[in-house]
C-alpha cells in the first residue's frame, strides 16, 4: 500500500481502522491519506482499497447506518458531517458498531 493515496488532494492526514476494516486492509489499523475533508478521506480509502467500497456506502452512496466516524475524537456528526474539513496530522476513525448475541444466565 502506498504511503499517501493520490486519491484526493489535501493534507495528510490518518485514517484508523477498527473492527472488521482492518481485515479488509490485510490487518492495517491505520492508511495515511490525502484529503480536505472526511468525504475525501473516505473516497481515498476506498480507492487505497476496493473491497473496503461496498462496506463504507450503501448501493444508493449514503454511508452505511453501522458506521461511526470521528476526527481527532469527535463524532463527525456534532461537526459537518462528511463535510468535516481536514488538516495536517488529523487523524480519521472509522467505527462500525459493535453487535452479538447476549449470554444467557
């Protein structure tokens, strides 16, 4: 994997993987990427990786329900969204929730 996809123009900046994404990028808990803005840094992803493409959108291009993202620790959705501009050094976590089955007594 490259060290900074040219998939997007912007500032370098960190994608942290969690969960299941990290077996998608063959174990990698973080992608360097360049980008302006979260929306950038997800299409840099998914172009760092294709598989990780169809568990980021849904067939429509919205982001799938299951997905939590935050910059620098905060949900981007108490900021502007996918609109979140980026800046050197910042650092993007991609969440999916968590789910199972409880334990019975």
């Amino acid at each position: 994997m490259a060290s900074v996809s040219q998939a997007g123009r912007g500032a370098a900046v960190t994608v942290r993987l969690h969960g299941a994404f990290r077996e998608l990028a063959g174990g990698a808990r973080t992608v360097p990427v360049a980008a302006v803005s979260v929306e950038a840094a997800l299409v840099a992803l998914a172009s760092a990786c294709p598989p990780r493409a169809e568990r980021l959108r849904d067939e429509h291009g919205r982001l799938r329900e299951h997905l939590t993202l935050f910059v620098n620790g905060r949900d981007v959705r108490e900021l502007a969204g996918l609109g979140t501009a980026l800046g050197p050094g910042d650092v993007v976590e991609v969440i999916p929730a968590l789910s199972g089955g409880g334990e019975e007594a």
